[in-house]
C-alpha cells in the first residue's frame, strides 16, 4: 500500500505496539515494531524511519535515555523526529531539545496520528532539502541551535483563565487578541508568530474549532502552531481540535507549568522548521529557477522529478504531480504584447510560490503552465490542495502595465500520482492529460 511515511514504534508492549500501529496504517503510515533492545538502532539505520515513537514500559528508568541516545549518536538517524509517552505528572518540565515531543501516556491512537504529523511533514522538508541541493552548492542542513525570542500571539476567550505577559520569559515577544476577529486580524496580517496559544472554556469550544480549521486553509499558516488549553476536555474534545490542525490540546485549568513546556516544544519544532526553509531556499539560484519568482526551470525540474520518483519507488511513498495551465496568460500576449504576458506570467509565480506548502517544488514551463511537485502526497489531498489555490487566483485581479483593465484568471488543474516503473516525462504527461 502506498504510503505518506513511515513510523518505527519502540515498546516492550506488544499488545499496545500493535494497538497504535492500527491507527497510523489506517492513515497510511508504514508502521514498524521495535521492542527497544540493543539493535533496535541498528535495524532503523539500514533503512531510517520519519519518526520514531517510544512507549516505554513502567518502572524502567534510564530505558528510554538510552534509546534516545543511540538514534542521536548514529548519524543515520540522528535528525529522525522522535517522540516520547510519559505519564501526565511527568509532562511538565521535560525538555524538547532531545526529543521533538512528549506525549502524554493516556492518549489515544487517533490523535497520536494528528499530532505527530507535523514531524512527519518536517522529515518530507528535509528530504526535499537534500534532493534538491544534489548538484547545487546549497549548505547542508546541521542540527538547529535552539533560539531565545520567540514571538508568540496570546487570546483568551475565558474571562476566568489568562496567562501572565512574561509567561514564555522577558525576551519573547507576547502579543494579546481578545476575540477570535481581533485573533484573526493578527495571525494573518504581515507579521509571522512562532506559537498561538488559546485559552477558551468548553462552551465556546465550537468556536475554536472554526477558528483553528480557518486558519489552516490559508497555505502561509500551514505550519503555524496552536496550542489550545480547554480546561475539562475529553478524549473526544481534543480529537476534534487535533482534526483541525491544533498541534497541543490541553485540558487542565491551570498548569502553567505543562503549558510552558509544550509551547517551548513547539517553539523548538518551529525553529527547526525556519532551518530547513532556509536550507531549502538556498537550493534556488540563478542556474536552478527564478529566485525573484521562487520557482525552478523545467530543466532542474526534470532531473529533480527523476530523483523524487527513484526514492518513492524505493520506499513504496506517495508522489503528486499538478500541472496548473492559465491560458489567459497567452491570450494577454495577443492582446498586449510579450513584455505583458511576461509581468502576468511572473506575477502568478510569485502568487503560486506563496500558496503552496515549503516543501512543494514548483516550476515554471512558459509562461501560461506550471508544475507542482506535492512530495509524500496523495493524488486525492493534491487535487483539494491545488482546486483551492485555483480558487485563490481565479478570484484575484491581477494589474499589468500598459493593460487598462484588472486581468483575471481562470486556472486549469491536472493531477497525476505515482504509478509503477514511472520516469518523469510519464507523470508529467498524465498531469497534462488530465487538465480539466
């Protein structure tokens, strides 16, 4: 069955091993069971995991430090995103800079898949990053060095329940929202945050629900943290907010101690992510694409694409490929000239860059046809992910010199996944079929 990553769960319990894994191959993970002896590590090397997730027995201490130690001493997984259960007195205080997340042991299967995916999603970008610096002089990625002020957006929709403004240290930078529109206004205006935090009471948990899921439509939030604390919660509550993108859901009223730790946590992931978006755009120069435009040529495009497909042949993985076709583009330069398609042409580059996710490659073609690369994807999320992008454009008035009229758009979407024995020029041509 073709996958979107793979998982290595570490545990003496098989019974609870094999319970969790149920979950993650449902969601199409390929899942591998590890009992945590001396060549678990050995056998993750051969071929790494994406993420590695331990559920470490009780009354054992010191087992799961060692497990730790020996994936971040082999190089062959020394950057895998691990994640560890630990018992709910334990949460507060652990410290993120070894392992990538804490879970709570109580936690059920179900949400483990939602809040794991972002370090599976962090492994896709730094493998994109190594695939796409292969004959580039683009650094290599190094471990991130952890970072002091953070930039973190607060609001409360509980008049009973605030944080304090030194609640992440002096040197963060805390912002306050006090309604879900005043919220709204600040994530997607034109700063960036490191972390949302949300106190909201169980009346109003629809309302967060809403919220959460709007702001993960936008493309440019995609990553953006969210830590709800809805003191009261069950399982049921916090696995509808980890369905909308909310990456911590907590459920005690007032330990502000537990809540500093996630939110560093996931500071922490943040800052790893930046790196990795640094690293990647690195990888876009002069010879590779259009920097202005971040977007590569078609010719890196086809050598990347074969390389892309080598790998997910290789591990049985999902692969994507959107061809996004604006005949408006060509017919503008009938009716204005070269030099308008070509501002035309660069705008919707720039617009197609901005909408998509960091770790999906796009190039351009010619002027009216575009590629997009949508790594460890489905054809079903890539065609949702795509049809909403067109949306975007079709909806916005694009102004070109010398053209005395708002110039719209209307995009034709094409998507191919991965099929057996496929080379670039096969997908591509199956994208190209299927404009519609």
């Amino acid at each position: 069955m073709t996958n979107i990553g793979s998982l290595s769960i570490v545990s003496s319990d098989r019974k609870r091993s094999q319970e969790v894994a149920a979950y993650f191959e449902h969601a199409r993970y390929r899942v591998a069971l590890l009992d945590g002896s001396p060549g678990t590590v050995a056998t993750m090397r051969s071929d790494p995991p994406d993420v590695v997730l331990i559920l470490p027995p009780e009354g054992s201490p010191g087992w799961v430090e060692a497990v730790v130690d020996s994936l971040r001493n082999a190089p062959e997984t020394a950057r895998v995103g691990i994640a560890v259960t630990v018992s709910d007195t334990d949460l507060a205080g652990q410290k993120p800079n070894r392992v990538d997340d804490v879970l709570p042991t109580g936690m059920d299967a179900d949400a483990m898949v939602f809040r794991l995916q972002p370090l599976f999603r962090l492994a896709t970008m730094e493998r994109e990053t190594r695939l796409r610096a292969e004959g580039t002089a683009a650094m290599p990625l190094a471990r991130t060095v952890p970072r002091n002020g953070a930039k973190a957006l607060y609001f409360s929709l509980d008049a009973e329940v605030t944080l304090p403004a030194d609640f992440l240290g002096d040197d963060a930078v805390w912002e306050s929202a006090n309604s879900i529109a005043e919220a709204e206004a600040l994530v997607t205006g034109p700063g960036l945050f490191d972390i949302i935090v949300i106190d909201v009471p169980l009346a109003r948990l629809d309302e967060i629900i809403g919220f959460c899921r709007d702001m993960r439509d936008n493309p440019r939030l995609f990553n953006l943290p969210f830590l709800v604390r809805v003191p009261g919660a069950d399982q049921g509550m916090a696995r509808a907010l980890y369905r909308v993108g909310v990456n911590r859901v907590i459920a005690h009223a007032d330990d502000e101690a537990l809540i500093e730790t996630e939110a560093r946590s996931l500071i922490a992931l943040q800052n790893r992510r930046s790196d990795v978006r640094e690293a990647l755009r690195r990888t876009l120069t002069e010879a590779t694409g259009h920097p202005r435009q971040a977007v590569y040529t078609e010719g890196f495009l086809t050598a990347y694409l074969e390389r892309r497909l080598d790998l997910a042949h290789a591990h049985d993985r999902a692969l994507s490929v959107v061809h996004l076709h604006l005949p408006e583009a060509a017919s503008l330069r009938e009716e204005a000239g070269a030099a308008a398609c070509e501002v035309l042409s660069e705008q919707l580059a720039r617009w197609l860059s901005r909408l998509i996710r960091v770790e999906d490659l796009a190039a351009r073609l010619s002027d009216s046809d575009f590629i997009v690369v949508l790594p460890d994807t489905l054809p079903s999320e890539a065609q949702f992910v795509m049809n909403r992008i067109a949306g975007v454009l079709t909806f916005t008035d694009f102004a070109v010199p010398e053209v005395y009229r708002p110039v719209k758009i209307w995009p034709l979407v094409g998507v191919a996944g991965i099929e057996a024995d496929d080379h670039a020029a096969g997908i591509l041509s199956r994208a190209r079929a299927n404009l519609s």
